[in-house]
C-alpha cells in the first residue's frame, strides 16, 4: 500500500537510465534547464531520462532548435513541471514528422501509437494516460505524512474543487491548501485564506480522502 | 566536488501562496535570470536547509509554529510528549546561530565537546565570503595563557624603540578583527583581563592598544560574533565577566547527535569532508547583501497587539514588595545592588499568590538591552518565515534564547521543586517559554485588550499640551489619581500594577506641572 505521495505513471519506471543530453550545439544549456525543471516543482532527473529518450529517436534535434525545443517541453511536462503543460501540448499538436512523432512518444514513455489518442484526451481529460485503466482510475496520491516526507500532520477533514482544471483546495489540521495537478505532476501550496470554491463538475474526477489516511487519491471514472 | 554537498532548495523554500501554477514555455528554462534574483529572505532559507540537510546532522525540530493546536503524543509514563507541529519548523542549532548572522549580533554556543559549536559558527564565517581555511585560521581559541596581545596584536619593536610618543607606535594588528564573522572558541577559559579586552571589541566595536585604535567591525557591514563554551552555568577555567556574558545576545544549546543518521557520519568520516569546505558559492552574501538584509530586518513592523503582549510580560518582572521603602525602589535590582537575596525578599512576601505572580519565578528584572535584542530577533525571525509583520509566535520563538542567562530563575520558587515542573530547572529554554505563554494567558485572563485604562490616560497624554486648557489638565489629573485609587483597591500588588503605578506617577507630574505653569501665567 502506497505511504507516500505519487504519480501512478512514473511507477513501473517509464525511462532507462539516461545522461542529460547535450544541446549545446543549438545553443541550449540542458543543466540549465534541468534546475529550471526543479524550480517549476518537476523531477531533474526524469526530466533527463525523458528528453534522452525523446532525442535517442530524433538525432536531428540536438542539430535543430526547435525541434529539441519541442523535446524539451514535452520532457519538462513529463517530469511533472505543470507550468509547461500548455506549451508542450501546444507542440504535440504540430509535430511535422515521423521521426518527431516517435520521439514525441518516447519522451512521453508512451507507445507511439496510442500519441494521437493521448492528444485528444488529453484536450478534454488532464489526467488521461493509457495506463490509466490498469489502475482502475486512480492517477496520483498527494500530500502523505510528514513524519515519511509528506506535507500533513493530519488526514485531510475536506476537500473542495476550486474553478482551475486540476487544482482542488485540502482542509488539514485548520490549514486550507491548493493542490494543482494533472496526469504527470502535482504541487501542493498553502493558501493564505479559505479558498472560493467551484461547483462539482461532471468530468468523473474525484479526489478520495480517509480518516486513516494522509493521502488524498485523484481518481477519474471513464466517462461511458 | 561531491554532488551531495551542492544541493540547495531551487524550489521556494516556503510552501507557497496558493495562487496556482505560472505558464512556461520551453524557452524560459533557459532564462537564469529568474534565479539570480533570488530575494535575501529566500537565500537564508536556502542557507538553513542547506545547513540542516546537508552540512549539520541536525534534526530537530525545537522552533515550532502551528496553526491552530499540534498535534501532541503522550510518550512513556513520565509525562513526555511530542508535539508534530502544522507549520514549518526549525532546528534551534542552526536557525538562531543564522539569525545572528543575519542581524550582526552575538551569538553563545553551549554544549559538551565535539557537538559541532565551532563547525556551526565557522559556517556562518564561509557564508560572510570567508574562505573557510581564513575562517577556522581566525577562530581564536580560548586557553588560560591567552593574553590581550595575543588576541589584538603587538606593537611593532621597531617602534616601540624608536617612539618619542604612544602616538608614534604603531600596532600589527591581527588579521581576524577586520573579519566579519568573529569567533572565540571555549570563551569561559579566556583570563578575566583579556576578557575585558574583548568586552570592548564586543561592547564598543573596536579594540585599543598603545593609545591606537582599530575598528573591528568592516566599513558600512556588519559584524557578527559567535562564542562556544563548554557550559552555561559558571564552570570553565575562568568565570566569565557578567559584563560579556550580559553582551550575548542569544545563547543556544548544541543538539546531540541522533543515532538514526549513523550512515551519513560514516560516509563524512570515509570522505574525510568538512561541511564547511563545501558551502555552494551562491549562498554566500557580500558586505552590501549583509547590510541590506538588516536593513530590512529592522523594518519589519511588530503591530500594536504583539506589542501590548510584550509590554505586559515585561511588566512582571522588576518589581518586589519589601525590596525598598520608597516605592520606586521596590526593585529587584535595589536588592541585588544592597548585596541582598532576591529570593529571600520573595518569600518574605507573605500576600502575594506565587502562582499568580509570574515576577516571584525571577530573581531579576528584564535590562532594556535585552529588550532590543528581543525585538531584533523577532524580527528577523519574522523576515526569515517570509511573513509580513511580527506575530506573536515569532516572539514566542527567539525569546527563551534571548532571555537565557538574562532572566534568571528564582530556583527558591516552588514552581522548580513540585513534582514534574522540577524538570524546569534544568531546562531553562522550557521555562522561558513557559513564562512567556503564561503571561500570555493572564493577559487574556485580564481582558486586557479591551479594559486597558492606563494605556488610554498614556495615549490621551501623547496627544501633546500645546494649547491644553487648564480645565482638561485638571480634569486628567483628577482621572490619574482615580486610577491610581483603583489599583489601590486590589489587595496584591504585582509588577504590572508596578509599571502602572510608575507611568500614573509620571502622568500626574507632567499635568501638575502643566497647571502650574498655567496658573503663574495668569
């Protein structure tokens, strides 16, 4: 039984062990980007393992700007950085060749056939990824006991959506917090002030607390 | 160099404030500027959990702050508990040492040998720009052969055969002194002389020796020292001046090592590494950074309802029935000055309710100069959690290690010989903070923030005499003798009617002295 906060698609390890690509050649510092990655709350080292395996299938990125700009979006995302969601989909949508498509799939750890599926849910469904169903819904746990690395002292007593897609607002021993999260990260952040909340939606997406507990679980039912 | 030691906090130190994720593209991964401009107050964060998860093993957690009540659990049979606090927390060990250097003020590392005194304090020295051969080559060691000169300098021979004058003899002064970070190892076995010369370097800031003068502390900066001592409680080869003693501004236990972090030790002792030979570049802060983190320190604002709360804890404690005759010299200091045993005054108080009087567990009253550390260290304790004004917590936090060794327990009150509280005397930090929650509590208990009468007869004065008719003086007169009256119902008498009594004394001074001057002018 999961202890700690995660992300169920990082479980199964999605990429080889890999160095941090060298981009220097386009004139972009890959260490660079790998703190920036840290700083927007994503994981250095996925984010290296990502774009490796997005480059290790377009050799013409580490020659081509943008196309190892599209990479690096896609990988920064992948690692959890939720900031670049946006951007990176943004690119997904206008990928030009076979080769971009494959190493678009390889950085997202997904099988290249299923890419233009996970464009179009992803259009609809932040926390769709193919895996999804092996878990019987369940996309990511947050918060966790302190005492093992967690953020709370207690289990969450509430928790409400707020109008962001992905961002919920957690109750905990009187402390409101925000949660932001889609299918390949999540950020918790204290709110200084009981949030405004939002009417339930009818996506399927629901977050799971318990009294025994200091996980909350997000949790999406297939839509029918 | 070990990539273990170059880990520093990119991600905001605090847990944030909750206004969800900012949109980036894949080029601003490439922009370092947002990172150079990593404000002072996230850099000291950055510096303390670069302190505590990497270079001290150090984990405890003592400076607690919570929303609301923490989570407490009982533990064996003795009345232990341990409290899981809602907030984020600090290790004592390191964060008043940090604070220190980030107010220029004096810091007292107590504790038994090898409990890393000395490797807290040289770090604070690597993290002023020294490098840290500089900073452990400075350390001055105390020993009981170490003499004035040995700590300042000697006069050059040549000079000194050749002088016609004190004047013409000029002194080698020793590199450390224009450090700004100073740090004196073992200070209690330093001989009584040589401590009044460092009285001065620490009172004054600056040392003099043949008629000639140095400033120790840099240009414009900020200087920060840092003492060690074996013990807080008189021991060690020389006793230590009260005068030098009085000058140190916190005093901070070293934490004991946790068994649980044996590995990271082992590993430390296979590597041969010192955590001060890796302090990343970046944490380090230039004399203009030091001086501006003070300055904006110091301009944290405390908003009146902490002040009230400190005004009414400071109130408890100077005075004492039965210290004087005259009812200004009432003081504990009057005691003490006459040679006599506060406690001895205490107890010869039949009326007061012991427990009630927060002023009979002290045998001393609070000097102003430890109330402008206080202050100052709140402060910055604010500034360092990143909030905007002093909360009472931030006061609740710092005071036991500023009032350590300043407020000194009555150990003839019963408070330190019943039962479980019996712990206290030998944990003053406890007491302290103690003390500090229960005035907190009479405070309540009085209703003060809404029936506080003296305070408007004081705010009403502030208001200025200019153009005040004789009438309304009169009239404030007659009101300062009511009050007065009041007080004089109660049958007991604690500090803070003492305090009252003072200020209600003062009022009707300045009034009568006003009417008068009216009545001569016709």
């Amino acid at each position: 039984m999961n202890r700690i906060p995660v992300q169920l698609a990082n479980v199964s390890a999605p990429f080889p062990p890999a160095e941090l690509p060298d981009l220097s050649a386009v004139g972009l510092d890959t260490a660079l980007a790998a703190e920036s990655v840290q700083a927007a709350h994503g994981d250095p080292l996925l984010f290296s393992r990502a774009l490796a395996a997005g480059i290790e299938h377009d050799p013409a990125s580490v020659t081509d700007r943008e196309r190892a700009l599209d990479l690096v979006a896609i990988a920064a995302w992948r690692a959890g950085a939720l900031g670049l969601r946006v951007d990176a989909l943004t690119r997904l949508e206008s990928l030009d060749s076979a080769e971009q498509r494959l190493a678009a799939a390889a950085a997202l750890g997904v099988g290249v056939d299923v890419l233009d599926e996970f464009r179009r849910r992803q259009r609809s469904d932040r926390f769709w990824w193919p895996g999804r169903a092996d878990q019987r819904g369940y996309v990511l746990a947050t918060g966790g006991f302190r005492g093992l690395g967690g953020a709370w002292i207690r289990p969450p007593e509430r928790v409400e959506p707020l109008r962001d897609d992905g961002a919920f607002a957690f109750l905990v021993a009187g402390v409101w917090w925000r949660l932001d999260s889609d299918v390949w990260g999540a950020r918790l952040s204290l709110l200084p002030e009981p949030p405004t909340t939002a009417e339930q939606r009818d996506d399927g997406v629901t977050v799971v607390i318990g009294p025994d507990t200091h996980l909350a679980w997000v949790h999406v039912r297939e839509q029918g | 160099m070990p990539d273990r030691w170059n880990r520093v906090s990119a991600s905001p130190t605090n847990p944030g404030s909750g206004h969800g994720v900012e949109a980036l593209t894949a080029e601003d991964l490439f922009r370092p500027a947002a990172r150079a401009a990593v404000p002072l107050d996230e850099k000291l964060r950055q510096v303390y959990y670069w302190i505590v998860n990497r270079a001290v093993i150090s984990p405890y957690y003592d400076m607690e702050f919570s929303h609301g009540e923490p989570l407490s659990i009982g533990l064996g049979d003795a009345g232990a508990t341990v409290s899981l606090p809602t907030q984020a927390s600090f290790s004592s060990n390191v964060l008043v040492p940090l604070l220190t250097f980030a107010v220029g003020g004096r810091c007292l590392l107590i504790g038994g040998p090898g409990r890393g005194k000395t490797t807290v304090a040289v770090l604070m020295g690597v993290l002023a720009g020294t490098s840290s051969s500089d900073v452990r080559r400075a350390v001055q060691q105390g020993q009981p052969q170490l003499t004035i000169s040995d700590l300042v300098g000697i006069p050059l021979p040549r000079d000194l055969v050749g002088a016609e004058s004190l004047a013409d003899i000029r002194i080698a002064w020793r590199d450390w002194l224009g450090l700004p970070v100073k740090i004196i190892d073992e200070y209690n076995r330093i001989p009584t002389k040589t401590q009044s010369a460092l009285l001065t370097m620490v009172a004054e800031g600056y040392v003099e020796s043949h008629d000639q003068m140095r400033r120790t502390a840099p240009d414009g900066g900020v200087e920060s020292w840092f003492f060690t001592a074996n013990d807080d409680a008189g021991g060690g080869t020389f006793p230590v001046i009260h005068a030098l003693r009085d000058r140190m501004d916190v005093t901070v236990q070293a934490a004991g090592f946790n068994s649980r972090f044996f590995d990271e030790l082992i590993t430390r002792v296979e590597a041969g590494e010192k955590p001060e030979e890796h302090v990343p570049a970046e944490l380090s802060f230039d004399a203009a950074q030091q001086s501006e983190m003070r300055a904006q320190i110091r301009a944290v604002p405390i908003p009146d309802a902490v002040r009230e709360r400190l005004r009414f804890f400071l109130s408890h404690f100077e005075f004492v029935q039965h210290g004087g005759r005259r009812f200004e010299y009432r003081t504990k200091d009057v005691v003490t000055t006459a040679g006599g045993r506060v406690g001895e005054v205490i107890e010869a108080n039949s009326g007061a309710d012991l427990e009630v009087d927060l002023g009979a567990q002290t045998r001393n009253g609070l000097s102003v100069r430890a109330l402008q550390t206080l202050i100052m260290y709140a402060k910055a304790m604010a500034w360092f959690r990143g909030v905007d004004a002093v909360e009472l917590d931030d006061v609740a936090a710092v005071l036991p290690f500023v009032l350590r060794g300043k407020l000194l327990p009555n150990a003839t009150h019963p408070r330190f010989d019943v039962g479980a509280e019996r712990e206290l005397s030998t944990d003053t930090v406890s007491w302290l903070a103690d003390l500090f929650a229960q005035s907190c509590r009479q405070y309540d208990a009085l209703g003060r923030d809404a029936d506080d009468e003296v305070a408007a007869l004081l705010r009403e004065f502030d208001g200025g005499l200019d153009g005040l008719p004789a009438l309304e003086a009169s009239r404030r007169v007659t009101a300062v003798e009511a009050q007065l009256r009041r007080i004089a119902t109660v049958g007991k008498l604690y500090g803070r009617d003492f305090d009252d009594v003072i200020a209600l004394k003062y009022l009707h001074q300045r009034y009568t002295a006003y009417v008068r001057w009216q009545e001569m002018r016709g």
